[in-house]
C-alpha cells in the first residue's frame, strides 16, 4: 500500500544540516539547525549534567515506569523555575514531556478539547514546527502581525490591534523569550499590556518557553510568563530542557497548566494526562532526573547557572561583534538589530537567493528565512563572514 502515498516533505531544517554535513569544503560555517555550539564548534554535555549523570548510575536501581506524569520531583522543581513565586500561589499542574514539542502537543491536544471551536493564533513569523504540531492537534491557525523586518523589533502596536479581533476563549501562542527564528522580544511592559487584553478579551495564553537562560538571564527570560501568570485566570507553558540543560536528544520538558481554581486544574491535568497516554504513555525518564539531580543540588546547581550563563553571553559577544563587523563591512549601521536582539536567532533580512549564493559560493549555511543560529559563528572569521554578507546587499 505504501506505493500509493505521498512523500512527505522533509523537514527543512533538517535537510540543511544533511546537505551542511556532506559538503566538503574546509572553513564551511553552520548556522542552521537550532542547537548551541562552544567556540569550537560542539554541543558539549554541561558539566553539571555529566555529574548528575553519574550520581544517576550509580544510585539507580530500577527502570520500571514512572507514570503519565514522568518524574513528580522534576516537575514540580521546573514549575518553580518557570514561575517563581506564582507556583505556590497559584494552582499549578505540570506533567513532564518529551521535550518542548511533547509538551506543545499535549497541551494543544488538551486546549482543542478544552474550547473545541477555538482558533490558535501565532506569531508572524513563527518556529516552523509549532504550525505542523498545532495544525495536527486540530487547530484552525491564524497569525498575528510581530516582527518588523524594517526595524528588526516587534510590530507590538499592529500585534495587539489584530489580537482584539480575536474571539473569546481564542488561544494565542506566545515565545516566552529568545523568540525563534527573529531574536525580537517582548519588554516587561508589552507583556503586561498582553496580560490586561487577554483578561479583557477573555483569550487563553499558551507560552512556549524553550530558551530560558539564553536572552537576559535565567529570572529575566521568565519575567513575560510570571506577568501571565500574574494576572490571567488561566494559561499553558510549553518548557523545553533541549538547549539550556544541553539534553536535546534526551527529550526532556514539561506541559504546564495554571487553572483559576484546583478543581478546574486537576480536570485540565486529567485530560493532560490522557493525550499522553494517547500519544506516547510515558516520557523518557533520563533527562528529568538528571535535571532533577541538578536542581535539587545547591552545588550543582549553581555549576549549571555558570555555564549557562557564560553561554549566554559568549552568544552576546557574538552578536556584538557581529553588528561591529557588518558595521565595518557596509558603513551602515543596517545591522545594528544584531546586538539588540537576543537568543539564539537572528534574521538577516536576506532573499531565498541571496540564502543560496552564500551557500553555493561561500559554504555559509543558513535557513531559507536568512535566519542564523548566533551561536554557529566563527569567531575569529566575523570579519570575513560580514563581508560575505555585504557583498550580497
Ligand atoms: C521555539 C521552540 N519551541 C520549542 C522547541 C522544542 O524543542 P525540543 O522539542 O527539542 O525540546 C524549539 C526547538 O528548537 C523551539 O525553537
């Protein structure tokens, strides 16, 4: 039977790395797929990982199952770390994942059953995977106006007006921060301006959270979701571990369900619990205890807040020498959103074809989009890579 199907199209992203991988050419600079490289190019184990990792092997004595909800330790410790305060005082529900798309999809199957007619509502642009996943949930996609490629920020004004024509019980997907694949975010004020239009309009919010600790700072990149969770009745949270924990192929996050009271919030976890039973039963165990282990520890802890800090800002040394060099290549100051933006994306602002000449005769790989994972530049090259650039403008 299977002569008679269609091919699927193959992930482009994905595709990219493939073609990054075979092609020969020494110096070839990867700046596609969304993962964080050091400054020689690796996506190491973080060091509070591998000590945990450790400690798991030789504390562990079984692998039986968990249950629906993966490791209750590790989500209620991601809870606190994502909600601060807001996760004793509100009435919090989370149900570990595998990963952020795990939790992007039991929570979107969960809200589709919430409010059955509900349209979903994205940024424009968005990360290409959260149209595949929530289209498959079954949601109708709509998008909202967000970011404005003529001054690399965020169109707020044109964001909110579209979102006042949203429906009752709509549900808008927002990037909690480092928003993939532009770099633009939300400040403070923004997101409490967003929390008083979703009370007044009666919206849902859905965060996705897959980069805290890359943008500002581990309190600041969660600042926008404790406003939510501040100030609306109800919300989700999608968190991924994939890039601040370094456990991409692990599979490790979490779905987070704030409800306005706990009988409201146990019926939202029941049918959470379901879609998981649905789809996968249960999450892979390794990553979560390893988090886990980390969390619980003060040392450990604290080893892992070192390092993922020291690879946010060896990414922000990135885009400020990035800006400064392309500064220098085109005399203008065209660039500059480089060094305001943050995470690990940026768009360049660049044509599918100019996308391709860099590739063909350049060997810099980048998505179609001219988006660009900051974290893949070569640092002692900026120079020669915003000359590169400048010559396609
Ligand atoms: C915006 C966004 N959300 C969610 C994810 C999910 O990551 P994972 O499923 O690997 O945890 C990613 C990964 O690239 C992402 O960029």
């Amino acid at each position: 039977m299977f002569e008679f199907l269609k091919t699927a199209p193959p992930d482009k992203i994905l595709s990219l790395s493939a073609q990054f991988n075979a092609d020969p050419r020494p110096g070839k600079v990867d700046l596609g797929v969304g993962v964080y490289r050091s400054a020689t190019g690796e996506t190491p184990v973080m060091s509070a990982i591998a000590r945990a990792e450790a400690i798991l092997l030789s504390s562990q004595t079984t692998k039986s199952y968990l249950g629906l909800a993966g490791n209750i330790e590790f989500n209620d410790l991601l809870g606190r770390l994502v909600l601060g305060e807001s996760a004793e005082k509100r009435e919090v529900r989370t149900v570990q994942a595998p990963g952020g798309s795990g939790a992007l999809r039991i929570l979107g199957e969960t809200l589709r059953r919430v409010a059955p007619g509900a349209r979903i509502w994205l940024p424009d642009p968005t990360w290409a995977n959260h149209k595949a996943l929530l289209g498959a949930a079954g949601f109708e996609l709509s998008e909202y106006p967000y970011f404005d490629p003529a001054t690399g920020g965020v169109k707020f004004d044109e964001m909110v007006e579209t979102l006042r024509t949203a429906a009752p019980r709509d549900i808008v997907l927002l990037h909690g921060c480092c928003h993939n694949p532009t770099g633009a975010n939300l400040t403070p004020d923004q997101w409490s301006g967003l929390a008083a239009l979703i009370g007044e309009r009666g919206l849902f919010p859905f965060v996705d959270l897959a980069y805290q600790g890359f943008g500002y700072g581990l309190e600041q990149d969660a600042e926008g979701t404790r406003i939510l969770a501040r100030g609306v009745p109800e919300m989700a949270v999608a968190v991924s571990c994939s890039k601040n924990f370094g456990l991409y192929r692990e599979r490790t996050g979490a779905a987070i369900l704030i409800g306005d009271n706990a009988r409201a919030a146990d019926n939202a976890l029941s049918q959470l619990l379901a879609s998981a039973r649905q789809n996968y039963s249960m999450p892979p165990d390794h990553g979560a205890a390893c988090v886990r282990i980390v969390l619980e520890d003060e040392a450990l802890r604290q080893e892992w807040m070192d390092e993922l800090e020291s690879m946010r800002l060896r990414m922000l040394t990135l885009r400020q020498g990035l800006a400064a060099a392309l500064k220098r290549a085109t005399n203008s100051d065209r660039f500059a959103f480089i060094a305001e933006h943050r995470g690990m994306f940026s768009r360049l602002g660049l044509s599918v074809e100019q996308v391709d000449k860099l590739r063909r005769d350049y060997a810099i790989y980048m998505v179609d989009d001219s988006r660009i994972n900051i974290a893949g530049l070569p640092e002692d090259r900026l120079d020669a890579f915003a000359e590169a650039i400048a010559s396609q403008s």
